[in-house]
C-alpha cells in the first residue's frame, strides 16, 4: 500500500522581519496560486477539469488515437481529460475539453488527423528493407580464380 502512496514535498521560504500568521497565510495562497497555473495544463482528471469552471465537452476517439493526440493537445496548450466508457463493447474513450478551446482543439485534430492519414500513405520501412534483402540475394556472387588473386 506505501508504493501506491505518492509523497509530494514543496518548499518556499518567506524572507520577513516577523512571521505572523497573515503572512504566512498569504505565502501559502500565493503559492497555490503558483502550483495551479503550472498543474492545470495539458493531461487532467475530470474533477481538476470541472473545477476550473469553464464548461467541459467531449469528443469520441479510439484507443490507438490516444497517444498520438496527446502530443497535438500539448502543442496547442488543451486541456484535458480521457474517460473510458464501458458501457459497450468494445469501450469507447471520451477526450474532455474546456469549452474555451474549441478553436485550439479543431485546429489540433485538424493536424493530428492530417499526420494519421500522411502515416497510412507512407511504404512500411520493413516492407521495403525485406524487398531490398530478396534483390541482394538473387544477385549471383562472384566466382573468383586464384590466377587473378596471385596478379599471375
């Protein structure tokens, strides 16, 4: 159970002639304030989604799909959340999104859909290497006498 157990530790130091409780209050928001801004980009749960209180939308994708999006999310700045659903079969996975980044979100499908179809257009790199060992062993080796190596 103590493996499952994230231990997170944070230091910040407040330079002060007298630490009341007033300032270390307002040292500690500030940097929650800080830790919010950095956590809530790229990947999140639902509930870090919902709690920015943005609107969230959804959008259906496949399982293979999921990786490669994520790159294409992190690069346009979107956050969100991937949620399974295994009501049917095979099991859908949603992608959660804040309303505001509609545009950015059409704009990274838009890309990634793009880089899917340029991958199925490309030859498979072991297809062509196979046809390449098939050609190198149908050409006949060369049949040398020992007349030619001595220079006789």
């Amino acid at each position: 159970m103590q493996e499952e157990i994230e231990h997170k530790t944070v230091n910040f130091a407040i330079s002060t002639t007298k630490l009341t409780a007033r300032t270390f209050l307002k040292g500690a928001q500030f940097l929650l304030r800080q830790y919010d801004k950095n956590a809530s980009q790229g990947k999140q749960s639902m509930k870090r989604l919902i709690r920015q209180n943005r609107g969230v939308t959804n959008v259906e994708i496949e399982k293979t799909g999921i990786k490669g999006f994520a790159k294409y999310a992190k690069r346009y700045h979107i956050d969100y959340a991937v949620q399974k659903d295994i009501s049917c079969t095979p099991p859908r996975y949603m992608v959660y999104f804040k309303a505001q980044d509609t545009d950015a979100l059409s704009a990274a499908f838009k890309e990634y859909s793009a880089s899917v179809l340029n991958k199925t257009k490309r030859p498979s790199v072991l297809a062509k290497l196979q046809e390449l060992v098939q050609a190198v062993a149908a050409i006949p080796d060369k049949v040398r006498n020992k007349d030619q190596e001595l220079g006789l």
